[in-house]
C-alpha cells in the first residue's frame, strides 16, 4: 500500500487516564463518596505517583519507537483522555513525568465521556477500561477497545518489538460472515465464504488502525521493523481464501496470519508474543486475558443484546 506516510501523518494512540494507570483505589472512593471526595483525595495525592495499568507497557513500546527514527516530529503519539479535572488530573501528569512518557496533550473532561475527542485528536485507536465509552465511541466509526488485562509493572518485555494481533470477523472485517455463522450454523457460513471467496469482505473498525500501523511500518526496512502484526482467526481453509483476497484488495499486508479452525488462540498468541490482542468475543478475550494483555472490541453480532 503506497500509503506515502508523512510525519504529519503519524500514529495517534488515545488512551484513557484508568488504562494508563491504576486509578482503581481513587475510582472506589468515587463509587463509594462520590465526586467531591475523590476530588479531595486526587489533590491531597497529587505528589504521589501511581502505578502502572493494563495498558501502560503497551504506550512504552508505542512512545520507544520515536527512538528508532531521526524525525523532527515524532512518528507515533499517545494522547491522554480523562474524565477528571485539569486539577485532579495534575497526578496524573506528575506519574507520566514520573516515568519519563512523551505524552503532551490531553483532554480533560470533569466527568464527561471523553471520547468525542477522538476525530479531535486524530486518533487511529482509542483504549479505555470504560466498556461503555468504548461502545459509544465504536458506534461513532472510531476503532476502539476496552483493556481488560495487562502487565501492571513497570519492567521492560521480553522484546523490543511491538506485536499486535487481531481478530478477523468484527473487528478487521465486517461481521456479515460471522452473522451468518451465529445464525446459520458452520456448513452455511463455510458455503458463503466459499461462493463469496473473490468478494472482498467489508471493513471492520479496525481496518484504519492497521492501515496506519503498516504506514508506520512502512517507514523501516522490513527485516528490522518495530512493529510485528498478526491476524488469529477461528476460520480455517476454505474460509482463508476470502481473508487473504480482502487484504490484498485493500493493499495491506499482515506479517503473519494464523487460521486455526476453532482451536483456542491462547497459546498461538503465546507463541506469537502477542503485546495486544483484540478480538469481539468476550470468552475469547478471556482466555487470553489470562497469558497475554487483551482488549475487547464489543461490536458486531457477538455483542448484541
């Protein structure tokens, strides 16, 4: 894909102030005494820096990248969206200086759901452990996910490299073939698939985020990119070959695909050393959730209801 990637053009990764870091014992002290208690306990905490949440290794690797290029303008930003005050959120910026994270801008809400600025920022991802502001921001066309595991610690990973995968069906793709399945059974999902095979699937909401991660990767020679995609999908033969036409047709190139016929994804994603994976079902995330950081997408036919 001739994607022609320009600095101004870089990768924008919005992420909310909980995925980033873990705000669970201010959160409770909302839940239990409300606003103005939690205010209260933000400023008198505010020189005391918080740790790491599920989501805070995956913004390291993201912000390292800049390293790995001489740019005047960084390649890849992470945006900061808050439902707190400028004022409460002064912790939260005392914590990314803490840690010496580029992060310069941010949105702070004073309660509201923050994910309208989004298109704002230019963001091609949004992360949240706010379910519901991620489904909001989905039904709006913006990718996102909420975060539900991932390393609480501040340590380095195993790799330097970035490797994110993705499921296929609703999440890179539209959930049209996966309708069919959920409501059809497998015979009738695998005749469609291979009657449509030279039909591209439609997009999923994701499809832009992969767009822009491949513009990103497209800045380095393949051999020594700091990004590492992978699609793990339940289809298996004949239903790759529809897969496989829809990227090529978009002009988007996965690094590694993995089409496992309903196997678990756990230990492939394992064996990938997956830093991410999104997927659309819930028991899927789950399993995962418990050997690799996962974040659910809660769209399409699986989320329904």
């Amino acid at each position: 894909m001739g994607c022609g990637m320009q600095v101004t053009n870089k990768l924008v990764v919005a992420v909310s102030s909980r995925a980033l870091f873990d705000l669970d014992e201010s959160h409770h002290i909302f839940e239990q005494q409300g606003k103005e208690a939690y205010c209260a306990y933000q400023v008198e905490h505010e020189e005391t820096i918080l740790e790491a949440g599920f989501g805070f290794a995956l913004v390291k690797k993201l912000l390292s990248i800049n390293q790995r290029l001489a740019q005047e303008e960084p390649l890849v930003e992470v945006i900061l969206l808050s439902q707190n005050s400028a004022d409460t959120g002064l912790r939260i910026f005392n914590s990314i200086d803490h840690y010496q994270l580029d992060i310069t801008r941010a949105a702070f809400t004073s309660g509201v759901a923050p994910y309208a600025y989004v298109p704002a920022f230019g963001a091609h991802l949004f992360l949240s452990v706010n379910a519901e502001d991620v489904s909001h921001a989905l039904s709006l066309g913006y990718a996102a996910a909420t975060i539900l595991s991932g390393g609480r610690d501040t340590t380095e990973s195993s790799s330097e490299q970035l490797r994110i995968a993705f499921d296929g069906d609703a999440v890179l793709f539209s959930d049209q073939s996966e309708r069919i399945y959920q409501e059809e059974g497998l015979a009738a999902f695998a005749e469609n698939e291979k009657n449509s095979a030279r039909i591209p699937l439609n997009s999923g909401p994701f499809k832009g985020f992969l767009e822009a991660l491949q513009c990103l990767q497209s800045q380095f020679d393949e051999q020594d990119s700091p990004i590492r995609t992978a699609l793990v999908t339940a289809r298996s033969a004949p239903a790759h070959e529809r897969v496989i036409r829809t990227l090529r047709q978009w002009g988007i190139r996965i690094d590694e695909a993995l089409f496992l016929g309903g196997m678990p994804k756990q230990a492939f994603l394992s064996a990938f050393g997956a830093d991410i994976f999104f997927d659309d079902q819930k028991k899927h995330c789950e399993a995962a959730a418990e050997h690799i950081s996962t974040a659910h997408v809660p769209h399409g036919v699986s989320n329904e209801g």
